[in-house]
C-alpha cells in the first residue's frame, strides 16, 4: 500500500520527514510524489527517504519533457547513493494541452518515451522505472522497457485490462482518488472540482471512452456515474473495498490520493492516512 500527493502538499508540511515515518508506522511501503516541477522533486523525495528507513518513494511522475535526461541520471544517481533501492523513477510524457504553458515541443508521445529511455539507457546505468500508461501501446512500453507502468486516474476495471497487457511478472501500481466522506454532495463537489483538469485533456478524455464510459459522462463537470466509478468516496471499510478491487484486479500496489474535503486545505491528509490504514492492512 502507498499514498500518493502532489508535490506542493509534501512541500507545504513543515515536517514532511515526519510524515514519512508516521507512513512507514502505519504500514504503507511508498510514497508517490505527483505533478514536481523541475527544481522540487528530488529535494522532496530526500526529505522523505531521509525521515524514513524502509519506505519507498517514487515519482509519480517525472515530465520528461521538462527535465532533461543528464540532470535525471545526475539526481536519481545521487538519491541511490544516499538511499540505496529506495527510489522508484515514475516517467511521463505530459499533455498536449499543456505545452503552451510549459513553454515546450509536444512530439509524439510513443516516440517522445523511447528516445528518452534511449538517452537514459545509453548515458547511464538502468535505473528502475515505471512509465505513466494509460493506453494499451503505452502500457506495451511499460511492459518491454520499463519494470512496469503506473496508471493515473483509472478504475479497476483498467486494472484488470492494463493487467492483462503487461502480463504477469511486469509491476502494476495504480493511482486511486478517494474522499473520507459518507455526504454524497460533499463528496461529489469535491471530485468535480479534482477532475476538471483531466476532464479536459484528450488522454483522460479517451481513456474514459475506452472504459465505456459517454461523452454525455464527460459533460458538465462529469455524471454521478462517471466520478463515483473513477473516485471512491465513503468510509473506511468502503475505501479499503474499492482498493481491493485494484489488488484483486492484479494490481501490485496501490497508491490512494486523500482529496480533502475542508476547503482550502494544504499540506498532508496525515489525519485521514491514520483512520484509513486500519483498514487497508485487512487487505
């Protein structure tokens, strides 16, 4: 089991070491470190590989459009040296969307991985890694490239299907968003207002379709249907349920993302991680 933030909540907590010992207490064995810019992903990753002695940290994920391929060798060859098989590599290739804003190229995805797994492959000794996948010829990357694939924003259902692709031995560990709240309104206003990004980038958009969802459940903020399949919201026992099902599904880890429901909330759900472990330990 592990959690998964983005990175301005691990910055936002003053004791992000802390918190990373409280995981490792709890029973949670990683730590994924989503949506780094360029300059904080690594002095995140050893503020928590610091505060802890067995957890795991990964990045979930590194924009490889973004962060070139000498300064990744540099940084993951300094975080292996300091914490030696601690530090899981989590690359992707960003939105189309996005690149205006990012100031970037956006060349094909497919062809944009193997010429970064290329420059890394031939510049360096392999470092494990998994790739963001969410399509089948993605998750065919993950599978002859990489240790495995890290899916975003999915349903078991995907996990069944990305399970079957990769087949067996290649590591799966898909992201889950859940809401620690029994209000279905309060529950839902919190995952329409996480999903509207994703609503709106093709990748996302498609990946929906495939999972049989309709464009009238992609519309207006996303249908009841829609977000109580992608986002799990309840209790505890209902969370811990829904992750199961990823497990069951052939999942090898799962990485749950706490949405907090106090608006304007910063920093790490660590409150909500505590009630929720007991759970996810009968697991």
């Amino acid at each position: 089991m592990g959690v998964w933030q983005h990175h301005d909540r691990y910055a936002a907590d003053a004791d992000a070491a802390g918190a990373a010992a409280e995981l490792e207490d709890l029973g949670f064995t990683g730590a994924w470190i989503g949506g780094a810019p360029v300059d904080g992903l690594f002095e995140v990753t050893n503020r928590l590989l610091g505060g802890s002695r067995r957890l795991g940290v990964a990045s979930g994920i590194l924009n490889i459009r973004t962060f070139p391929h000498p300064d990744t060798i540099a940084e993951v060859s300094a975080v292996e040296k300091a914490h030696p098989g601690r530090f899981l590599l989590g690359l992707g290739v960003s939105h189309v969307e996005l690149a205006d804003h990012l100031g970037i190229e956006y060349t094909p995805p497919l062809a944009a991985m193997n010429a970064y797994l290329d420059a890394l492959d031939a510049d360096g000794p392999e470092v494990p890694r998994v790739l963001a996948a969410l399509g089948p010829r993605m998750l065919r990357l993950s599978r002859d490239r990489a240790q495995g694939a890290h899916p975003y924003f999915t349903t078991p259902a995907h996990t069944r299907e990305a399970r079957e692709t990769l087949g067996e031995g290649v590591f799966l560990a898909p992201e889950q968003k859940v809401v620690p709240s029994t209000d279905p309104t309060i529950a839902r206003a919190v995952i329409r207002e996480a999903s509207a990004l994703y609503l709106g980038l093709d990748n996302y958009r498609r990946s929906f379709l495939r999972l049989g969802f309709t464009e009238a459940d992609l519309a207006d903020g996303g249908s009841d249907r829609l977000i109580d399949t992608l986002v799990v919201w309840g209790d505890e026992e209902t969370i811990a349920a829904r992750v199961g099902e990823h497990l069951a599904a052939g999942a090898d880890h799962v990485g749950i993302q706490v949405l907090p429901t106090e608006p304007g909330h910063t920093g790490l759900p660590r409150a909500e991680w505590a009630r929720l472990a007991p759970a996810l330990r009968e697991l």
